[in-house]
C-alpha cells in the first residue's frame, strides 16, 4: 500500500500552494520554532522541502499525508501572517488577490481533508 495521496487540484489550486511555498524564500520570516510546528525538522529542512514539494505540485504528483499538511498549513500561515508570512504584501508578491487566495484555500482545506480522512 502506498503511503502517498493523490488529489486532483485543479491550476488555481496548485498555483496557491505553489506561491506559498515560494514565499518562504521570499518575503516571509521563519523561525527555527515555526518550521518544526509547520512539520518540518528546521527552517533549513523547510527551504530544502519546499524544492521538492513545489516540483510535485507542478507536476501533480501525489504526496504524503504529511507533505500535504506542511504544504498547506505554510501556504496557510506565509498568507495570513504579516509577524512571520508575506500577509498584506501578499498580493504584491504573488499577484493573487487576498479574496481570491482565501476562496482557494478553503477549497484546499475542505478537498485535503477529505482525501486525508475519508
């Protein structure tokens, strides 16, 4: 039995999750702290994940249940944060509106959930 899930994003979905990740190398500041509760070992673990998990997304490969969460949960806080994450420069580095992002991610918490616990 594999361990990975497939979910069908569709672009827009992939393209939030895909920036997200982008961002922590970006305008966002992580902590030591904030990259283990993101479920990372490191901030140095997440910047060398977030290759791997931005490539698979790209490529709509399926992740691991743990990949998906980490890739939400730092989408989630790179987003809304102004402390830690992109927050009000969102929309200025991504070229995505607040209100559209939002939609997107409630799509994207209400579709990995699903897949995650069926």
């Amino acid at each position: 039995m594999s361990s990975e899930v497939a979910i069908d994003l569709s672009e827009g979905e992939r393209e939030v999750l895909s920036r997200g990740l982008n961002e922590w190398g970006g305008p966002a500041r992580c902590t030591e702290k904030l990259a283990v509760a993101m479920g990372f070992q490191s901030v140095a673990d997440l910047f060398e994940q977030k290759r791997r998990l931005y490539s698979a997304l790209a490529s709509n490969e399926p992740l691991s249940a743990q990949d998906w969460r980490r890739t939400l949960v730092a989408t989630e806080i790179v987003f809304a944060s102004d402390t830690f994450g992109s927050g009000i420069d969102w929309e200025t580095t991504t070229g995505l509106s607040d209100e559209e992002t939002i939609r997107v991610l409630r799509r994207l918490q209400r579709k990995i959930l699903r897949a995650l616990h069926p």
